[in-house]
C-alpha cells in the first residue's frame, strides 16, 4: 500500500538521518523545507552536490538522501544503511547499461 507524503515535519534536521551537515547539503541544493524533498532524486541531488561543491561526495551521502526521500514520501523511517544495498543495485545496473 503506497504512503502518503509526509506533511509533519518542521524542519530538514527533523527527517531521521538528517543532522546539520546533511541539512546543509539540502540547503545548498534548494531543498529548503522537507516537504521540497518529495519527488527527488537522491543520484541527481548527489551528482549536483559535487558539482557544487567541487568535491567527491562519499556514496553513503546518496544513501541518506533515498532514506530522506522515502521517508518524506511516507515510509517508515528507518536507518540509512538499509539503503546501501539499493545504492550498490542501482549504480551497478547504471554502468552494465553504459558498458
């Protein structure tokens, strides 16, 4: 059964997973109220955070991103880890595809 969006949550660091560092992250993206979080892209959000940054994110970020996504979408909460299985899947399926 799908769940709705969340509409509850004041604040980014009010998302579980997300602390300062990660909430400033979404700031600089433009994310700045949780509800802007529905409908993202956690791989696009994490490729314009290095474009912005100039830097190379750590992958986990992309993992806090789908758990911050989801549960914004309404999922349970539940801890970032549980996504990197799902992260691994998706950028080994992405370069089978451009190989």
């Amino acid at each position: 059964m799908p769940h709705a969006p969340r509409t509850d949550v004041a604040r980014l660091v009010d998302i579980p997973n997300v602390g300062r560092a990660t909430a400033g992250d979404f700031v600089r993206l433009g994310i700045t109220r949780p509800g802007d979080l529905v409908g993202q892209d956690a791989y696009a959000l994490h490729a314009r955070l290095e474009a912005l940054t100039g830097v190379r994110q750590d992958p986990c970020v992309i993992d806090v991103f789908l758990a911050a996504i989801d549960y914004m979408a309404g999922a349970p909460a539940a801890p970032w880890w549980r996504y990197t299985p799902v992260r691994k899947a998706y950028l080994a399926a992405a370069r089978s595809t451009t190989d």
